[in-house]
C-alpha cells in the first residue's frame, strides 16, 4: 500500500509544479494590449467600411506602445465596379477608456 501512495505522489507533484508554473510563470505578450486582440479589432474596423468589399490582409506590426499598424489591399466599390488599392489602418489601446481606438486609416486614391 505504501509503494501505491508513493507512486501517486511521485506522479501528481510533477503535474501540480508543471499547473503552478503554468498559472504563475511569465506572460508570453505584453497583456495590456495583446497582439492577437489588435489585430481582430484592426479587421473589424476595416470590414465595417461599407465601401469595401473583400480585403487581402498584409503587414500587421506592433508601431510603439499600445499601437498597432496593418496594411494590405482592399477592393472598394466605387460606384462603377471595383477598384483595388492599398490601405493602412493604425489602432491603439487608451488606457483610460479601456478601449481600443482607430487612430488613423488612409487608403489610396
């Protein structure tokens, strides 16, 4: 019976340091303004423009602090058929609203 106990602690302490570690280790990204949750926000913002039709997403990087930069291609209805042209949407978190902001968005002529 001794040899039984003895072997589930051997297996369960390992599995408890590794669910420890897991919980209290070192973030991977900075979790006041996640990459992955600018980027939704970025094509959100994007696909919200009822101007655009489809949209080819390109470059999507971390500008300085909480802001964020995405390029790609957009098709625009124009009114007279479709016109493919470079975007480029920057957003950025405000710590004081707690919320994520378009902070600029040009798109080519």
């Amino acid at each position: 019976m001794g040899a039984n106990i003895l072997k589930s602690v051997a297996f369960v302490v390992p599995i408890a340091g590794l669910a420890f570690l897991m919980a209290m280790g070192e973030p991977t990204e900075d979790e006041t303004c996640p990459g992955s949750i600018a980027f939704e926000k970025s094509r959100q913002l994007v696909e919200e423009r009822p101007d655009i039709v489809d949209v080819a997403w390109g470059n999507f990087r971390w500008v300085a602090d909480c802001r964020f930069s995405m390029a790609g291609y957009a098709d625009v209805d124009t009114g007279q058929g479709l016109d493919r042209r470079d975007f480029e949407l920057v957003v950025a978190f405000d710590p004081q609203l707690r919320r994520w902001q378009q902070v600029d968005f040009s798109i080519s002529q």
